[in-house]
C-alpha cells in the first residue's frame, strides 16, 4: 500500500543530560534546531513541564523565542503550551508577540494537562482544576483574542489581533480527539508516551471533524520516539538512556539522561515489563532500514499526515545524527511514492 507524502518534526523537552548546564542544554536544543532546518524538518516544538530537574523547557514561550532567532525558516511552536496553567490573555500576548517577531512561523499547540504534578500545577495557578475542567472556554477566549472581531472588546490583545498563528489541539487521551474535530482544528496525539488510546482518537477525530475556516480536512501529526543509529546495536545502546528514564519516571526517581551503555538482559527485561513495553510501543530504534520499515508500517496502519519525533539520547552529536538519519528515511519514504 502507498502512502502520502508525510511531513516530519520535532519534539523536544529540551532533557539535561547528566553533566550538562542548563545553558548547555539550551545551546544544544538550538543546535539541533539549526541542523533540523537543514535536514528538511517541517516544525521544532518545545514541551512545557515544571518542577522536573532533567527538564529545561519550563518557559516554554522563551525558548520558542530562542530557537526561532537562531533559525530562519523552520516552523517553531509549543508541544504544548498547557492552557490551564495560564491566563488565555498571557498566552495570547506571547504568541502574538512571537509571530510579529517572527511572521508565519510560529505555532500553538495546546494542551490541558498540568505538565508535573498536582501540587505543582497549584503552585502555578490556583484555580488550576477549574481552568482544566472548562478547558474548550479557556481555548474559546483564546480564540476571541486572536481574532480581528474583537478590536472593539472591551478587553483585547492588539498584538494578537493582526497576527495569524495557527492552533493546535494536543491529547493523549479521546477528549481531545472529541474537542479537536468539533473546533475543526489540528490534532497532534502524544503516541510517544500515550499509547493506549492512539486508535480510537484518531477514529473520533476523522468520524466527527467538523471542517472549519481553520482547517477544511483533518490534519494528524502522531508522536514516535525516533533513535537511528549506524546498526541496530549501536541505536539499542543508545536506546539504554531513554529506558532509564523511563524507569525513573515509573520509580519517581526522575534523574538527569544518563550516557548509553551496553544492552543488558536486566535492560531487556525491563522492556518487557507491560506498563514499560506499553508506554514505548511506539519506539522505532536500529539502523535506517530497521527503523525504514518500522515508520513505514506505521504510517500505513495510521495514515497520519505527520510525524513528530521525540529523540532522547544524552549525547547531542548523536542526537543530530538520529535525526539526520530519520529525515533521510522520511525523504526516502516520501519519494517512492
């Protein structure tokens, strides 16, 4: 079976890696961003998450400010800006900002999860449950800032006003599926790490997309953790970084991305493990014609129109040369159609 032509991102959380600075981290997340836009990449998208050590993309906005500067024609944006967590009149003063700076490449990409834990999520707003459980009103108000309707309101966002920055709806579960297709919008799911709900999501949001002056057909962008090596020992070995991060996050032992080792049966057995093996299903790892055949087959079975990569190795050489094999099995996937 053929496939469409299929666009290619990526997905950074911006990771510390044991031994690195948080300004290194930054420099390295430019750094790669730079390589993308040679690499043919379609957007960079920096997540949003709080009181993690081993995470840097906390001012999510700023750094999309960063990278942006630093490059000259990729599509920069947020995967996501975790709406609850802020005042929908901020975000829009920032993004509106942000694309007059950088007209036509600026992306919005919203989601409603805390991004850390709950009394964290307090810190940052008190209302934080509330905010998340009206998520659609706090979008809708979002939605009216951006919009030149609202140059008479009593409260506005001018800067936001004369700029068009594309939304973005992310999920991990069917509610933003449902939410998505009725606004007419982009779905980005998080299939990296929410693996469970990927099928039926995709199945609400094509069945119920309600064609808008956003968007006249669905768009799909999936996550897919992405770890491309020069053989499939050498990707694996890579691999025991992300598996050790994985298990932090299941041990509430969150530490920073540890250098890669040899595979090991302990690290085999762990992949086994039902929530581990769940969580990484989609986890594409070997040499190009491993991981070739792996995004064809996926492509194929989702149809999705995009894929955005998530990469996490603790050296970025070899993270630049991940991606920079991954854009060549994209090219090569691409032209055979």
């Amino acid at each position: 079976m053929q496939i469409e032509n299929t666009a290619y991102s990526i997905l950074d959380l911006a990771l510390v890696s044991e031994g690195h600075t948080y300004k290194e981290t930054y420099n390295n997340v430019l750094k790669l961003a730079q390589h993308a836009e040679k690499f043919g990449y379609e957007r960079y998208w920096l997540a949003e998450h709080h009181n993690a050590p081993n995470i840097g993309s906390n001012a999510t906005s700023i750094l999309i400010g960063y990278v942006a500067e630093g490059t000259k024609t990729l599509r920069v944006g947020s995967g996501g800006i975790m709406l609850p967590n802020h005042s929908p009149l901020v975000v829009a003063e920032q993004f509106g900002t942000l694309s007059s700076l950088y007209p036509d490449r600026i992306d919005l990409g919203l989601g409603r999860a805390p991004g850390t834990d709950r009394e964290t999520a307090l810190a940052i707003r008190s209302d934080f449950m509330s905010a998340a459980h009206s998520f659609p009103n706090e979008l809708e108000k979002l939605e009216m800032y951006f919009s030149k309707d609202n140059a008479n309101a009593k409260m506005r966002v001018p800067v936001a006003e004369t700029n068009k920055v594309p939304f973005y709806i992310l999920g991990s579960s069917t509610d933003s599926a449902h939410l998505a297709a009725k606004k007419g919008l982009p779905y980005a799911f998080a299939s990296h790490f929410a693996t469970t709900h990927l099928w039926e999501a995709l199945k609400i949001y094509r069945k119920g997309f309600n064609p808008s002056n956003n968007l006249e057909k669905p768009y799909i962008i999936a996550g897919v953790n992405i770890i491309v090596a020069d053989t499939d020992e050498e990707a694996q070995r890579l691999f025991t970084s992300l598996i050790r991060l994985i298990v932090g996050i299941f041990t509430g032992k969150r530490d920073y991305v540890q250098p890669p080792t040899a595979m090991t049966e302990d690290l085999r057995e762990i992949l086994k493990h039902p929530q581990v093996h769940q969580m990484l299903k989609y986890s594409f790892v070997g040499s190009k014609t491993t991981v070739k055949a792996q995004v064809k087959e996926f492509l194929e079975q989702s149809k999705v129109d995009e894929l955005i990569a998530v990469t996490n190795i603790y050296d970025i050489n070899d993270r630049i040369k991940s991606y920079e094999l991954f854009a060549e099995i994209m090219k090569e996937l691409n032209s055979a159609n």
